[in-house]
C-alpha cells in the first residue's frame, strides 16, 4: 500500500474520510493470506485433492490469470466471516468464483464487481448483485443478462503528489503501460511511433516485441506504483491508447494519472473525452498515428502551450477525477441497491 502498487489503498482511503468503515483484503497475494491464517486461525490444513487441485490450476494459469485457488477461496472466506461486512466490492472479478460469492450472499447485504478488462469467458455475472464499469458499453451489455450494472469513471489520489515529491522534466516523450494481445492496435500504433522519433517506453510484455525493433530498444522493462507515478512526473508528454475492448469509450487510468501527475497528456480519440476533459485545453487527442506525431513535433517545439495544457489538465483531474469524490459517487450508486 505504501509502494502505491495498483489502486493501492485509495478506495479505503476515501471511504473511510466519507465516514464508512472499509477493510481491503488482497486475496491474490498468497503470503499476506497465509500469515492472517497464521494469526487468526492457527492450524489450516490443505486435504490432499485440494493441494493437487491447487497445483493444477497455477500449472495450467486461466487465461492469463488464475482462479482462485481452493485454500485461498476458504481463507476469504473466513475473513468475510470474521468481519461480517455490509458489501463486498470484487476488484478483479476474474479472480472470485461464483461458487465463492454464492456460498458468502447470505453472509452479507451486497456483492458488488468491478471490471474495466476483457470478460472472462467463464464469468458467473449473475452471483453478483451489480457490477460496476468504467467502460459505459457494458452497462446494456451487463443488464441484458439480467445483472444490475452502472456505470463509474476511475479517478487518481493527489496523497500520490506528496509521496512522490517534487520532480524535473527528464523525458520527453514517454509511454506507461502494458503490452498484450488484447491491446493490439495499440502496440501497432507505438511501433509505428518508435519507428519515427524518440519514446521511453515502461510497462509488463516486454518479451513480447521484436527484439530488433525500435520500440523494443526504448522499453525499460517494468515498472510499478511510486516509481510508477514518478516517470509519468518526470514526462513532458505522455501518450495514452485504450485497450481494443474499449471500443469508442475513454475509461482507462492512465488519463487520470498521467495528468494527476502534471504531464501533458495525448491520447486516441473517444467520443465521450468531452464528458472528462476539455480537449485541447487540458489533454490533446490523436486520431490516427500521423496526427499524432504532428501533434507532438508541435507540443515540443512549443513548450509554453504544452506546459499551459499539462497544468490546466492536472487541476482538472485534481479538482474533477480524485478517489475522494469518485468514492461518494461509488457510495450513492450502492445505497441505490442497498
């Protein structure tokens, strides 16, 4: 949490100065879940089906992730039981079975699920009482199998600032994320870019790209939380692309946390950009791969506009997209269902 790794612990943060009391459990982490066991249960013994079991599922992976595995399904559930909370808000819905959510219901008033990602293929969406999105094409996709589904942008936390402290402009042109099959028009736009001029590129799939190609000679491999937020201060421009499955929609948190952190954003064109920031005067956009380097042999040349864009776009996110407002918003959609 205090690496600021993923969303770390800001929706806790936030709800807790609303005034609710909120416990975050990171099932996927093995070592955390072992030494609660160890603290609150004592002995915890595995049968032997389900070591093999368990086995089996982290050899074969699922799909790029993994199902929980049986003992970590028994240990969530014993933390739900011990805590007895209201709601239960899934971050990685890929991850919890529906046998596991059906089997906690009765324990609790709401099981809410979080996705912004491909669906999993096996997805029981009906053991939950609503999803959440940050892709608004999901929501009639999601109700049209009879599962209560709203719509949430994803925001950035300014405590990020303070942690990371005061930073110089080392990079002119950066880009923040991962490569995979399900991002593939994008990384064709980025090859087509580091083929042109000069990018430093972090982010996990590294292995994935031609080793005699440019972009592969610019990418620093991966790079998480604090140093995270830290190269995305240090950029002058930051390039965004969306995942292929985000069709027309802007969602992703790179358009938070590349202007929460001061860096003049440049992202793909999506028809509701206008709804979260005022295009070209607090992000830019790009349509195709020869607008986009227009755009930035502009922005570099003239450095008083680009700055003048990444300030208005950090106030905006500050002020409009920080996890302490999203929280209430959060809060006022469950309270609906509750």
């Amino acid at each position: 949490m205090s690496g600021l790794f993923g969303t770390s612990d800001f929706y806790s943060f936030s709800l807790k100065k609303l005034g609710h009391k909120a416990i975050e459990v990171v099932a996927n982490d093995a070592n955390l879940q072992k030494l609660w066991v160890k603290e609150y249960l004592g002995n915890f013994n595995l049968s032997l089906g389900d070591q093999l079991l368990d086995k089996t599922l982290n050899k074969i992976g699922y799909l790029n992730d993994r199902l929980m595995s049986r003992w970590e399904e028994r240990v969530l559930y014993e933390q739900i039981k011990k805590e007895r909370p209201q709601i239960i808000y899934v971050q990685n819905i890929g991850f919890v079975s529906g046998h596991l959510l059906r089997k906690i219901k009765p324990l609790v008033k709401l099981v809410v699920g979080q996705i912004a990602s491909p669906i999993p293929p096996l997805l029981d969406c009906k053991a939950y009482d609503l999803i959440i999105t940050s892709f608004p094409h999901f929501v009639p996709l999601f109700q049209k199998k009879g599962v209560a589904c709203e719509y949430l942008k994803l925001a950035f936390e300014p405590k990020v600032l303070t942690k990371v402290g005061k930073t110089k402009k080392l990079y002119d042109l950066t880009f923040v994320g991962g490569i995979s099959r399900a991002h593939k028009k994008g990384l064709e736009l980025l090859n087509d870019l580091a083929e042109r001029r000069r990018i430093d590129v972090w982010g996990y799939g590294k292995n994935e790209l031609d080793k005699k190609s440019k972009l592969y000679k610019y990418h620093h491999g991966e790079i998480w939380g604090k140093e995270m937020y830290r190269v995305l201060s240090e950029s002058k421009i930051t390039i965004n692309r969306h995942i292929d499955v985000a069709e027309n929609f802007a969602n992703n948190t790179r358009l938070y946390e590349s202007t929460g952190c001061g860096a003049m954003l440049i992202t793909d064109k999506k028809k509701n950009l206008g709804e979260i920031f005022k295009i070209g005067k607090e992000i830019e956009t790009y349509g195709d791969i020869n607008e986009l380097v227009a755009k930035i042999n502009f922005y570099m040349t003239h450095p008083q506009k680009r700055d003048s864009i990444a300030r208005a776009g950090q106030k905006r996110t500050l002020k409009d997209h920080n996890y302490l407002k999203r929280m209430g918003e959060l809060v006022r959609i469950i309270e609906k269902y509750l």
